[in-house]
C-alpha cells in the first residue's frame, strides 16, 4: 500500500531567496535559490514585463500576441539594493523586489503611492498530467479596486467578485455569465485611489482570472501550463493603460475602408441570387441606408470553402459587381473545417502538403462542423497561413468579394462534448510544436490573420476587411469581430452594450453585436431600440439565423421602419466623426467606446455604471434597454451637456431622468465639442461630398476638436494624404471663436463647412471672418444659427453686443 505519496504533498510551490542578480541593458535577472529566475524587463517608463522560470532556463521567447511594432524605451532606469529590496527606478514607476521571496510591490514614483502589490506573488504547481507547470499569481486587492476589461465577458462592466476563464468557445445563445464564449483576452485594467494599471497575462494556455472572488482581498491569475508572463502597464489614465496595451498588442494595421463603418445586412442566409437581389433593392427603394451584404455558408457548394453553389449563385462575379453598382461591397463567409472530399481541390491539396492537423499518435484531426466530417488546416504553421492567403485569389481578385467573413474559428466541433478538438491535438506554433492546450485560443486569431494577408493582397490597393468571431489578444491588429450567437431578448441588448464596451477597453474597438439578436426573433420594438444601440457601435450589422423570421428593417411594420431608418441615416451622418475615431485608434490606440468609467475615473460614480458610454470622445449615449419605455435614468457625467434632440443643456455629476420615446434614445454633445456630419447618403461614396456640416456646441471655455479625411480606400493616407484638422473653440460672454488648423497633403471634395452654432448665449452683432468683417446677413437663423464658410478658414470670430 502506498501511504502519503509524493504526489499528495505536492502543492503550491514558491521561489526561494533571491542570491544572485544581473542586470542585460534593459533586462533584469533574478536568481534564488531554488532554480527560480524572474526575469524583469523595461519596455518603456510604464511598462515591465514580468516573467519566471522554475528550472533556471526559459521557454522559446515567443508570442502571437505581441506586435512587432510595440514601442519601447524608457527615460530613466536606476538600480538599488539594500539588505531587503532591489529597487528599480524609472520616470514612472518604482519596482521593488524583495529578496527574501522575490516579491513585487510596485509604486507610482512621484507619489510613492502603491499601485500593485504581490500578495504570494509568484507560485506554482507541477503538472503531473501534462508536464510543465500550473503557474500562479497572486496580488493584493487595494481598498475600493476595481476591474475592467478581459474581452467579450458577458458581465457587469466592474468584474470584481468574480472569477473568469480563457478558452475560446463556441458558444450558442450564451446568456449573462455565461464564462468562457468566443474570445480569451487575458489583459485587465485595476482602478483603485484614481489611478488605473493593467495587467496583460500573455499566456494562451487556459487562464483564469479572480479578482476577489475566493478571497475578497486576493485578485489572482493562473494558466494551465506555459509561464508565468506578464506584462505591468501602468496609467494612471485608464485611456492610457488601454493605449499601451494596444501598442503593445498591436493597432490595427491599417484604417478600415469607410464603407465598412456603414451599415452591414446579414442572414443565414440570403440565397438564391434573386433573393439576395431583392434584400438589396429593398434597401434602396426604402431608402435605408446600406454599404455591405452577406453571404452565409449556403452560398457554398455543400459548404466547400472557396466554392459556390452554381443553382443558387450561377455567375458570381457578375452579381457582386451588379451588387457594387449598386453601392453594395459582397462579404462571403469562410470557415476553417475543410470538407473531407477527395475530389475537392482544397481538401486535396492540403492533404498533399501535409496542411491538417493531427492527433498526438498520427491520425489526422477529424471534426464534425457545417460539411459534415472535416480535416483542419493548421493556421499556426506559417506556410499553412501563407497557402490560405493564397486561396483568396478568385474569391477578392477576380469575383470582387470585398470582405470575408472568418466563422467557427474557435475552432467549434460539432456533437463533441468539449466542442472542439481534443487537448492532444499537435500544432506547429510558428516552429514551436505544441498541443492543442497550447494553440487553441491563437487558432482563430491565426486563421484571421491568414484570411487578412490574402483578404490585402488580392484587394490591393483597397483596404482588406476581414471579420472573426474567435479572437486572443492582438487580433485587433487584422480583422474585426462580432460577439457570436446572441439571442433575441432584452437581456441580451444589455449583454450587447457591454460586451462592446468591454471590447474597447480590451484592446479590440472594431466590435458589435448581431443586431436584434442571432437566435430567436424580436419584436419591432426591441430591434427598434437594438438598432439605436447598434449605431454607436464601430461595428453595425444586423444578422439572424434565420429560423424564426426575417430581421430586415422592414420586417416589422411601418412605424419600425421609419425609425430604423432615421437612426441609420444618423450614423451616416456622423460618419466623418467615427471615421475620425478610428483614426485615433489606429495612431494612438485610443478606444472609440469610453465607458463612463474610462471617461471620467475620478468620479466614484462612474465606477459601476454599466449602460452610459461615450461614443467618441464628444458624444455620450445611453441605450434604452426596456420595453415599454418612454425614457429612462441614467448618469450624466461631470461637466456641461447638450441634449442632442432638443439642445437642452444639462448640468451633469448625477443621475438625470431622460425622454426617449421610441424614435428616440438619450443622446448628449459635450459642451465646446464640433461635431462633423456628412449629409445623409444611401452608401459611402454615393455623393460627392462639397460640404460638411460642423454642429458647433458653444461653451463658455475651451474646446478642441477633431476631423480626419482621406480618399476613404487604399493607402495613400500612409504617405501623407490625408487631412486631419483641429478646431478649437473659444468661448466668452460675448463671443465666439474657432479656429481651424489643418495638417496632411490630402485635398478633400467638399469646399464648404456648414456652421450650425447651438447654444450661443448672445446675439451676433458681427462676424470677422481671418481678420476681415463680413455682413451678418450671412447669418440664418431658424432655431439654430448657421452660416457657410470656405473650407479653409483659420479664424472665425462670433461677437455679440
Ligand atoms: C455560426 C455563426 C453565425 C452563422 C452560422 C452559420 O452560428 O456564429 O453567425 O450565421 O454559424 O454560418
């Protein structure tokens, strides 16, 4: 009989003392010892990178996650030591690690306030089954600390309390905490005394996240095998913490072209060809308006990726460039199980190159998804991604696609209880063999990156757009995403809002929601207030399974219709302010959705709010997420606001009561803002644009503003061609200034701005326009006043009496 094994008293593992140090330029080594190395890494003043070993060497530094362009450098990094602490010093930050355990505590260096602190700090717990380590961290919980971020989690804003999982799942009509669905992004943001850190665990491994919930005074993180790395990166802004992350983890490579920021119609699924035809006239005979249609798996022959069904589709090329000629982009749907068929050319190539996954002891990795049985390539293998790029050629090049649609990427496996493959499954990852326990949260994100270098190639010199519905962090950097198979309910239009939120403040702005709900059918009033919702998010497109009705704009009645295509015709609108965002997303990293928290830490309010965002950095919505609604509370944050239907102003820093009938919604203009809008269009491009629209918000103060133009496709923006103007408002008791400064070589269309001036507390006496006076009768006045000037004004002074 074996009594008290080994294997029962092993548990919890810690690093001993440290007793050596080296320092390798801007890395760190910390020996103790047990054969623990913790290796401490200065990225930039607000940046380390914490990782540990257990046996003294470290693993093949690689990572899917991190992008290439990540900026480092630092101003300052001093080095001390006592008879307790090294101390490590940056313009930022103060590191201190201890040597009796090699604990962490980390410091805002100009107030020596603590910002993070290990509570055990690093440990571990050998894997018997596997091999390798369970790897832990654990750190103290700051009095008031909260926690944001962590991707697609279906849960309150604030994830304190709780404890989540990481592992990419398929997860059909998944509900308010369902844990884990479709993306694992193991990075958070702690806020705690005004200042906001985050934490990005870059292990793919099945990670855990708990932030208080097993102990209220413990927030801890572990992965199932890999190391323990992690990046530290500190605000104290959390607009900043998100910033670095995503510099970090990679911008997105290049703008999206504009009109994929228009509205986006979808269903499982349009086809035949006439019936696609007569969703798209439809839109255009109700004047809704639309820029992309798309087609789902049926569009396939037998859902044979990269072929078509020639009964339903018999001459694609022509009906997608009949379709553009009518201001339509095609996006076609692209699964990664590919049909076990030896007289398909795909299948058979793969096979032939050795392109499929297989099981630990040989036999290839079979699956059941749409086609039935399926081989899957191994997108983690370069040469595999770079023959799946290639498969785009017919579809992007010569049928005229314009965007691809990347589905059960997780990768889901149908009728398996796990729903995907099983652990053994080998990977090549980039020449770092593995298991699937390894790959399986980067293989989506590899699959999506593969589809997007084909997706740009073939499209060049247009943008490629390219959507996925498994993500790890970084994919950001090569497609957009959709939160998966929601379900039709009002529960869910708060899951959505959410989920959207959370998705900007992980890294990933370029999100929505299927709109009305996948699974299930609303009725018109929750698409109707789904729709109002849905406008504000950087990603907009309606799509349903199908199976319970149809999910057009005019599927419900009249009344429907009519306000749906009114919230429509208000993104199209605000077009040139969103495509302004994502030029801020795409420079600096800044998110386009600010939850109130983002937009304003300091106020304590904010800290559990969950519906009020910020759309931009000027516009404050809040969806209404009820029925029956004629209104609805909610918080205004501090400072000065317009409502955006009735120019009302509203003092903020509390909860307001806010009309919102069903043709309408909370929508709030901060004060001082300028808002751009383009007239209203039934697809990006339809009208050659000669003048914008600038809604000025005056504010006793200042303001700034923003607008970015370019020629809306291709690359010419990269060198230079495009236009990024700054207003700047300036406001007084009795005037009124603006003033414009542009930058970039691009010479947009439109030769006008349209002033329309809300909220001017005095009346107009005279106008000097760069430096010279000009007659008042320029003015027009009914309710708002608006006057038109050359494109290229740098001052315009209002002056009352
Ligand atoms: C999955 C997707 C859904 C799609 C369906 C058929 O459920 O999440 O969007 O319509 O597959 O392809």
């Amino acid at each position: 009989m074996i009594v008290n094994t080994e294997l029962e008293q092993k548990g919890n593992l810690f690093p001993s003392r440290i007793i050596k140090f080296q320092k390798d330029v801007d890395t760190l080594y910390f020996y103790t010892e047990n054969n623990v190395v913790l290796q401490l890494t200065v990225l930039r003043d607000s940046v380390l990178r914490f990782r540990y070993t257990t046996t003294g060497t470290f693993e093949n530094d690689f990572s899917y996650a991190i992008t290439k362009y990540a900026s480092t450098g630092y101003n300052k990094l001093e080095i001390t030591e006592n008879d307790d602490f090294y101390t490590i010093i940056t313009s930022k930050l103060k590191c201190e690690v201890s040597k009796k355990d090699g604990r962490v505590t980390i410091y805002d260096v100009l107030t020596d306030q603590i910002i993070n602190q290990d509570e055990i700090g690093f440990h571990w717990e050998e894997s018997y089954e596997f091999g390798g380590n369970i790897v832990k961290m654990s750190k103290t919980v700051n009095e008031r600390e909260s926690y944001f971020g962590l991707g697609d989690k279906p849960e309150h804003l604030n994830l304190k309390g709780k404890r989540f999982q990481n592992w990419v799942t398929d997860s059909y009509a998944f509900g308010k905490h369902t844990d884990p669905i479709y993306k694992a992004i193991p990075f958070f943001t702690g806020l705690h005394h005004g200042k906001a850190y985050g934490i990005f665990f870059d292990n793919t491994f099945r990670s855990y996240f708990d932030f208080g919930q097993e102990r209220r005074n413990v927030t801890s993180f572990w992965a199932q095998g890999g190391e323990m790395n992690y990046y530290f990166i500190y605000g104290p802004k959390m607009e900043t913490v998100v910033e670095n992350y995503t510099d970090l983890t990679g911008k997105p490579h290049q703008l999206p072209p504009l009109w994929a920021l228009g509205f986006h119609q979808c269903k499982w699924s349009y086809y035949p060809e006439a019936e696609v035809k007569a969703i798209t006239s439809k839109f255009r005979e109700l004047q809704i308006p639309c820029d992309a249609i798309y087609l789902d798996i049926d569009y396939m022959d037998g859902f044979r990726c990269f072929t078509w069904n020639k009964d339903y589709f018999p001459d694609p090329k022509r009906m997608v460039k009949e379709l553009a000629d009518d201001g339509f982009k095609t996006v076609a749907i692209i699964d990664p199980g590919i049909k076990i068929d030896p007289e398909y050319s795909v299948f058979k190539e793969a096979l032939d190159k050795d392109y499929f996954c297989k099981r630990a002891d040989g036999p290839y990795m079979k699956g059941k998804v749409w086609p039935g049985e399926c081989f899957f390539p191994d997108f983690t293998k370069p040469e595999v991604r770079d023959w799946w790029s290639g498969l785009f050629k017919e579809l992007v090049e010569d049928i005229g696609i314009q965007g691809v649609w990347n589905d059960m990427n997780e990768p889901a496996v149908m009728e398996v209880p796990n729903k995907t493959f099983p652990d053994d499954v080998r990977h090549d990852y980039d020449g770092n063999p593995c298991s699937h326990r390894k790959a399986h949260n980067v293989y989506g994100m590899q699959m999506a990156r593969a589809t997007y270098h084909g997706m740009k190639k073939f499209n060049y010199p247009k943008r490629p757009f390219v959507i996925t519905r498994a993500a790890y962090s970084g994919t950001q950097r090569y497609t957009s995403t959709w939160t998966g198979d929601n379900v039709a309910t009002w529960e869910h239009l708060w899951i959505a809002n959410v989920q959207a939120q959370r998705m900007a403040m992980s890294g990933f702005s370029f999100a929505g929601s299927d709109i009305g709900g996948f699974a299930e059918q609303p009725q018109g009033e929750l698409f109707t207030r789904w729709i109002q919702l849905g406008i504000f998010h950087p990603f907009c497109r309606v799509h349903s399974s199908g199976d319970h009705g149809d999910q057009e704009p005019w599927a419900f009645d009249e009344d429907v219709t009519d306000v749906v295509r009114k919230f429509i015709e208000i993104r199209y609108q605000l077009l040139p302010y969103l495509y302004t965002a994502f030029w801020n997303l795409v420079e600096h990293g800044t998110p386009i959705l600010k939850s109130l928290v983002m937009y304003d830490q300091e106020d304590s309010q904010t800290h559990y709010r969950t519906d009020e965002f910020m759309y931009g950095n000027q516009i404050l919505v809040c969806p209404i997420q009820e029925p029956n609604a004629k209104g609805r509370r909610m918080y205004i944050p501090r400072g000065t606001w317009y409502n955006f239907w009735t120019d009302e102003v509203v003092q903020g820093g509390k909860e307001k009561w806010v009309d919102a009938e069903i043709d309408s919604m909370p929508i709030f203009i901060k004060e001082g803002a300028i808002i751009p809008k383009y007239p209203k269009q039934q697809y990006v491009d339809e009208k050659v644009i000669d003048e914008i629209t600038l809604d000025v918000y005056y504010k006793k103060g200042k303001e700034s503003s923003q607008l970015f133009d370019d020629a809306h496709d291709g690359y010419d923006y990269t060198k230079g061609r495009y236009s990024f103007r700054t207003f700047k408002l300036t406001g007084k008791s009795n005037e009124l200034i603006l003033q414009q400064h542009k930058e970039g070589k691009y010479e947009a269309t439109f030769k006008t701005f349209k002033l329309n001036i809300h909220g001017l507390p005095f009346e107009i006496k005279e106008i000097q326009l760069d430096n010279e006076t000009i007659s008042i009768e320029h003015l027009k006045v009914d309710g708002t006043i608006a006057m038109v000037v050359d494109k290229k004004f740098t001052e315009i002074h209002l002056i009352g009496a």
